[in-house]
C-alpha cells in the first residue's frame, strides 16, 4: 500500500471516528443544533470551535511547507470569487443539512451507526453529485 494511500486511509478513519464520537453523525443533534428558537443543543457549537484550533495549526504548518507530505503540490482554490452558482450551492447544503441533519462527511460516518437513515441520504446526495454533474455538463 502506497504511503498517500495509507495516511488517505489514516486520516478518513479520524475524521469519521471524530465525527461519530462528537456526535455529529447523529441527525437528531445537528437538528437540535439548528433549532435556535426550540430547545437549542449547543454541544455541536463547541466540536465547531475545537475544530478551529487544529485548523489554524494546519494552516499556519502549511505556510512553511513547500508541498504537502503525500502530493506534488497544494490543491487549494483557484479563486475567492462569490457568484450565483456558490451562494445556490451553499443554500442547498444548509437548506439538506437542516431537514436532513446530515451533511457528507457526517453521511457516511453515520453508515456504520445507523446504515439505514444515512444509507438513504448518501443514496440521495450521490444521485444529486450526477444530476449536478450531467447539468454542468451541457
């Protein structure tokens, strides 16, 4: 197994580990999360903030380094430009995280929690990848 291969490999296993420990896996938290005028759960708003510390790590690491350890070169956005299609892509994924309670990530993590509930969203985003997928095409 090649080293890009296995830290791939590492690094999926901690995310998702990290997501079903936080409980962001969960759809009745995340929606307990957003319920701001129910009965609010701020538990996910403090896995958000912890998350800020290892990312301001990686961030400032990532400065220094010339490429990553497993790849050429950084894939990083081409550009910062805010247009239509980003502000449409951004309310669907609030507006599915919300009714659904789930978003990617948290989707396939929550596979092996409940395959039932996050089987059916994982089946619905991907088909909702090729739909996106055919219409850009054209």
């Amino acid at each position: 197994m090649s080293r890009q291969i296995l830290l791939a490999l590492l690094a999926g296993v901690l995310f998702g580990a990290g997501l079903a420990i936080s409980g962001m896996a969960d759809p009745a938290r995340v929606r307990g999360f957003l319920d701001l005028a129910g009965t609010w759960d701020p538990t996910l708003a403090f896995v958000m903030g912890g998350a800020l510390i290892p990312m301001a790590l990686a961030w400032g690491i990532r400065s220094k380094l010339e490429h990553p350890l497993a790849a050429p070169a950084f894939d990083l956005p081409e550009t910062r430009r805010i247009d239509a299609r980003l502000i449409a892509g951004a309310a669907v994924f609030g507006i599915g995280w919300g009714v659904a309670g789930l978003c990617p990530g948290p989707a396939f993590a929550g596979l092996a929690v409940n395959a039932a509930a996050a089987g059916t969203f994982v089946v619905a985003m991907l088909a909702g990848m090729a739909l996106h997928r055919l219409t850009l095409a054209r």
